[in-house]
C-alpha cells in the first residue's frame, strides 16, 4: 500500500477491500469477509444490489449532471417519496450528511431572524456528532473531534443528552433560543438510546417555547433503526430531519426535510449546492429508498435486530469484559469495560468487519438485508473474541 499522498486523516487502514457482494467483501489477497459495518450505514442494500446497479447504469445511459438551474425529474421523484414516507413538507438535497445539517442549522438562523432574533441560539447536546464542517463541528458535542480547530461559530450551547429537565432551565434562561438539535439516537458517540419518549418530550417542549425540532437522522435513518426514520417509533414528526449515509447506499447524497413553517424559510438566492439533487444520485437514491420500503427491510430489521440483541445478551451478559449491550434494529453497540480497540483487527482476522466507537464500544451497522444465519455467524464469532479477552 502506497499512502504517501493522502493526508493522514484517517490513520492506518484496516485493509484493502477491493470487491463486494450482498453482505461480503474481499481484500486483495482473496480473503473473504462478512460486513457488519456496512461502510459506516451507507450501503444498507449491501453490495452490488442488482437494483442499484440497474439504476446505476440507466441514469449513466440518460444524464449525470445539469445544476439546479434546470428542472431535475429524478430529483423531483425522490423529493415526493421522502415526503410520503416522512410527512414532512419539503427536502432540499445535498452532498454529505454535514451539508444536509448546515442547510438546517441555516434554516433554523433565518427562521430566528425572520421573528426579530438577530443572535438566535441552538441547542445541541453532549457526546452528538453532526458533522466536520465548522458550523456541524460547533454543533458537534466532542471535544475529541473539536480540539484544535477553534475559533467556533458562536450561537450553540451544549445540553446533557437524554435530560429533558436540564434542557427546559436552559431554554427557560435564554429566550435567544431558537432549535433544539438532537440524533435520537447517539451513533459516533457510542450507541447512546434515550429514554423512549426523549423525542416527544422535546417534541412538547419545542411546541411549548415555538422551537424548532431539528433530528439528526444522517445515520439513524433510513431503515436502519427498524423504521424509515426513527422519530417515527414515537409518532411524531419534527420541523426539519436530515439524513445522509443509507440514502445513496454508497453515492453522495444528503437531505434536508422540513415540515409547516420551517419548510418556507428558503427562498430564492438563501442556500444551493452545484451538485446537491444531481440527477445521478437522486435516481440511484429513489431507487434505494423504493428497495427499503417496498422490500420489507424496515420490519426485517427490527426482527433481526431483536435477535442480534436476544443472541448477544445469552452469549455475554454477566462477562465481566462487558459493560453493556444496546441497540436498535441494526445499530447495535456492545460497550466494553475496557478498551476495544483491539476489536477490529482480531474480528478482521476472524473474517469480519466491524467497527468501534467512542473507545470501548463495539458498534455493529449491518446491511439492511443481512440474514438471519449471517447475524449468527456475526454473534459467534465477537462472542468469541470478547470472552477471550
Ligand atoms: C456521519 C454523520 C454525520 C456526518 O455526515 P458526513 O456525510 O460524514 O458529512 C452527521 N451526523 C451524524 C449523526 C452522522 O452519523
């Protein structure tokens, strides 16, 4: 492996995968691998989907690229599914995860300022992750990630997550406050699950203070918690969701949704992107998205997360080496009571991929479309390197 002209921002490689197929990937010396990461929840439908590679090569054999001074059909077509799906109202799309939260945090700015906040303020909380742009790294509530790259915007504040009383003083102390920014579940900082009616709680509070609910979803949408998006498990809807990563399952592609009076805030000339809403990525992505929904993948992976739980707690609840098991549907996290970084590279050695964040905590994002046996063969094989450690 030649490195030398890459920047060093991802430190060593875990190893140099070259093929891919449904729920397997190969390096280059021929070794097989059962993925349990799925490229960091982006390649929900797995590898080389025929759907995908179908979408794929027709918008390849139609158009790739017009900017948005034109009239995208594909574009148009995923903007009315997302919002079938979501009940929000309207979508703009971007590139990333981050610029799909930088279009909402824009949106929550001039929202503020069209009710006469000039200096509005939006809550985020501790150990989130919204992005490495500085507006999301400002948002971002991780000094792991934030240090060294002061000054930071001003206009945040820090909350404790998963404690609403906290939040309501804070909101209650500073009128300038205009959003609350939250992940409804925690995913780069360790699988962190609120209680389960955290998001109507804040839901209520938004309402009570006329707040906007802003929900990182970029990871936890799309399936991959058991719903299309996971605010959905509490039945409500909040005024703007981003989403990012399973969107494209593997192209660039990200979305801000927004619903009633968040949904009216751009106007012409207030936000754009050169490439956001191509027609490439958004066929491939109504695509994926008709897969999720219509393939049954959303109940598939609720099921098969509740027995990825059930297995995980029979085989290392009461270890030692095990601090806690949590997930839900296919974001899964078992924390150790020690370091797991050794983790990746013996699960590797064993033909699986997995990932750790957060220092000790064992993070599994399987493809939507993992079978049951493959769960198993997942499960034993951690099971058996966390026993041994
Ligand atoms: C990955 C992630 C982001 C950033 O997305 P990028 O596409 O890497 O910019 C933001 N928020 C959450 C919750 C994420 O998981």
């Amino acid at each position: 492996m030649d490195q030398s002209a890459l920047m060093d921002t991802y430190g060593p490689r875990i190893a140099k995968l070259v093929k891919g197929d449904g729920c397997y990937l190969w390096d280059d010396e021929g070794n097989q691998y059962l993925d349990a990461l799925s490229g960091i929840a982006v390649c929900g439908l797995g590898h080389k989907h025929p759907g995908v590679t179908e979408a794929i090569t027709e918008q390849a054999n139609t158009l790739l690229h017009i900017s948005n001074l034109f009239q995208i059909e594909p574009q148009e077509r995923l903007g009315r599914r997302l919002r079938e799906i979501s009940g929000m109202d309207k979508v703009f799309f971007s590139n990333s995860g981050a610029e799909a939260n930088e279009a909402a945090i824009k949106i929550a700015r001039k929202y503020a300022n069209k009710k006469g906040v000039l200096d509005p303020i939006i809550v985020t909380f501790n150990g989130s992750f919204h992005g490495r742009t500085m507006a999301t790294l400002t948002a971002t509530g991780n000094s792991k990630v934030k240090d060294g790259f002061a000054p930071f915007l001003s206009g945040f504040i820090h909350a404790p997550y998963n404690d609403v009383a906290t939040l309501k003083t804070i909101i209650k102390c500073n009128p300038r406050v205009i959003a609350v920014m939250v992940e409804p579940i925690q995913g780069e900082g360790g699988i962190n699950i609120p209680a389960d009616n955290y998001l109507n709680e804040l839901r209520s509070l938004c309402d009570e203070h006329d707040l906007l609910l802003i929900l990182d979803e970029i990871q936890t949408g799309n399936g991959r918690t058991g719903r299309f998006f996971s605010y959905q498990w509490n039945g409500i809807t909040p005024d703007v969701v981003t989403t990012a990563k399973g969107l494209g399952n593997g192209l660039p592609i990200g979305a801000c949704l927004a619903k009633g009076k968040a949904a009216e805030v751009f106007q012409p000339g207030n936000h754009g992107s050169t490439f956001g809403g191509n027609p490439f990525c958004t066929h491939v992505a109504d695509r994926v998205v008709q897969h999720i929904v219509e393939d049954d993948l959303l109940a598939h992976a609720e099921k098969l997360g509740e027995f990825y739980l059930q297995r995980f707690n029979e085989e290392l609840s009461g270890l030692s080496q095990v601090k806690e098991i949590r997930g839900k549907g296919l974001l899964i996290g078992i924390e150790l009571s020690q370091p797991a970084s050794t983790i990746v590279a013996q699960a590797k050695d064993k033909g699986l991929i997995v990932n750790v964040t957060s220092g000790s905590v064992i993070r599994l994002l399987p493809p939507l479309v993992t079978t049951f046996d493959q769960a198993e063969q997942t499960v034993s094989i951690l099971a058996e390197i966390i026993k041994a450690l």
